[in-house]
C-alpha cells in the first residue's frame, strides 16, 4: 500500500495525539488509576458491570480482543474472586458471567476514581473550552464510528450566518499552503463576498455551501455580472473531500442555477497554476477565452478568462 506525503502527515498526527493522551490518562501504567487493574482488566470490569447478562464472546465482540487474551484476563480476575459462579476460561465462551459482590465493589471504586481524575484533569480548563473540547470529542468519535459508505457524502446548503468568514479564512489558509499567496488573496476574497452579502440578489445569484461530518469542506457562488451573463466565483474544496466529485457536482449546480435564472453566458476568472479547477471547468464546457500576466497575491500568475454557452447541455 503506497501511503502518500499528505496521508502520511496525517497519520503522524493522529500518533502523536495518541501518544500525548495516552500520556495524559496514564492507560500504559500497569496500576490503571492508582488501582490494582490494568486499563484492558478495567474494560471487562466495566463490560460485565454494566450488563445484566454477558458472556466471553460478547465482550470479545464489544472490545474487539483477542479470545486468548480474555481467557487470561478472565482467569485473573476469578483468583481474585471478582467473578461469580466460578467462571473461568475453561467455560464455555457463552456461559454467562457475572461478577461476585467484591468484584462489583472492586469496580465501583475504579469508576468513582476515574471520575475524580477526570474532574481534576477538567478543572483548570475555562468554560467555554471545555465545551470545546466534549464538542471535538464527539466529532471525533462521530467521524470515526461511521460506516466507510456514510464518511464521504456531503450534503449543500444555502449561505448562512458566519460562513463568509470561514470561507475568506480557508481560502486565504488555502491558497497561501498551497500556492504561497500572501494575504492580498484573502483581502481580495473578503472583498468579493462582502459585496455578494451586501448587493444579494436572490433571483439572479446563489451560493452553495458544502458540509460533511457537520463541517464546511467546500462552496461556490454564482454572481450576477449583466442581465444575460453570471459568473462563477470562489469554487474551493477542502483537501479532506477532494476525490469525492465535490467541485464537479458544485459547477454543476451554479451551471444549472444560471441557466434556470435566465442568464445565457456564465463566464470566470482563474489562474493557470490551479489545474484542478481548470479541469472541471473544461470538462463542464468552459473555453479559454484569453490569458494575461499579472502579479498578484505575491506570485507571478497567468490569469486566464474562460467562458461558456448556457443554451448548450453541459
């Protein structure tokens, strides 16, 4: 499997969080919470807890182990009398188990500590970044537990409080990764949108906002530029949804749009160094019209002028 150079920066992350919050609640230190269980002998505890009736197999679903391993943990906890009616790894793997009235008490008290940790990691964290931060938690947990097939759709909204910020920050974040923009692109970009707001025109213009997993991952406007022509403006899409048909699927609404409001040209601006969108965009029946040299956003460009028929299929 060939990882590529942005994957593996990812994953990078992804480790380097682990590590820190494996640092942070101790889960590597044999007494898990100041307490004689391990963090996995912690985990069965909680499993057989909190239901009424388990059995190995259950708990070996629920918590993804290994059978052998278990079987270890289950026979460690049955010496020190934590587990009811004798079960043992020799047990059948659905023989219910259950845990004594030590086991039970063993467990509450690991529980109770765990709350006390946790109240005391909280406790010098502000309000409103704890909020934050259960916020974050759940998007992880959200995004992660997901089925494969429902990480990737994304559904399109209208504009609404806030976006136009959020939208001139991407970009400008964007473009200057990516491209080495100087923050001239970003004012440029504050000054087009705050002009969509402020001069909106409902029957002749739109903006699509495309969200996945609750988080802005791409949009698009559609402009009036005469009474006959549109133009399409500030198409992006975030790294994390690009290979999904987002900016295809974008050009194709702001194409459709155009059309239906009566407009019979649409036409845009680009530059030659931003080959995805320039694909898209011919392959939506876009012609390059003319091109010219400019210097802006602190790099030498090409702009390039493109247009197309709205009365053609696309």
């Amino acid at each position: 499997m060939q990882i590529g150079e942005q994957t593996r920066h990812q994953i990078e992350s992804v480790r380097e969080f682990n590590r820190f919050y494996t640092r942070l609640i101790g889960v590597l230190n044999r007494g898990y919470l100041d307490s004689p269980f391990s963090l996995a002998e912690g985990r069965v505890l909680l499993e057989i807890y909190y239901r009424k009736t388990t059995t190995a197999s259950a708990i070996i679903q629920a918590l993804g182990v290994d059978a052998g391993y278990l079987s270890r943990i289950l026979r460690g906890l049955e010496r020190r009398g934590l587990l009811a009616n004798g079960a043992s790894a020799d047990d059948a793997r659905q023989k219910p188990l259950r845990l004594s009235a030590a086991g039970r008490k063993a467990f509450e008290q690991l529980e109770k500590r765990q709350r006390e940790v946790l109240a005391t990691m909280l406790e010098p964290v502000p309000s409103a970044h704890r909020n934050q931060l259960i916020g974050s938690m759940h998007k992880i947990q959200r995004i992660l537990d997901a089925p494969a097939e429902t990480r990737t759709p994304y559904t399109l909204r209208d504009l609404k409080p806030g976006d136009i910020g959020w939208i001139t920050h991407r970009q400008a974040l964007l473009y200057n990764e990516e491209y080495g923009w100087d923050d001239t692109y970003e004012a440029l970009c504050a000054e087009i949108l705050s002009r969509f707001v402020r001069d909106f025109d409902a029957r002749h213009e739109k903006a699509w906002v495309a969200e996945r997993n609750g988080e802005i991952v791409g949009a698009i406007f559609c402009v009036r530029k005469s009474a006959t022509v549109a133009q399409l403006r500030l198409l992006y899409v975030e790294p994390s949804a690009r290979g999904l048909g987002l900016g295809t699927r974008l050009v194709d609404e702001c194409i459709a749009f155009a059309r239906d409001a009566g407009y019979r040209k649409m036409v845009l601006w680009t530059n030659s160094v931003l080959h995805s969108a320039r694909r898209i965009y011919q392959a939506k029946g876009f012609h390059l019209v003319k091109e010219e040299r400019h210097h802006s956003f602190g790099k030498n460009l090409i702009g390039q002028f493109w247009e197309r028929d709205l009365n053609l299929s696309s």
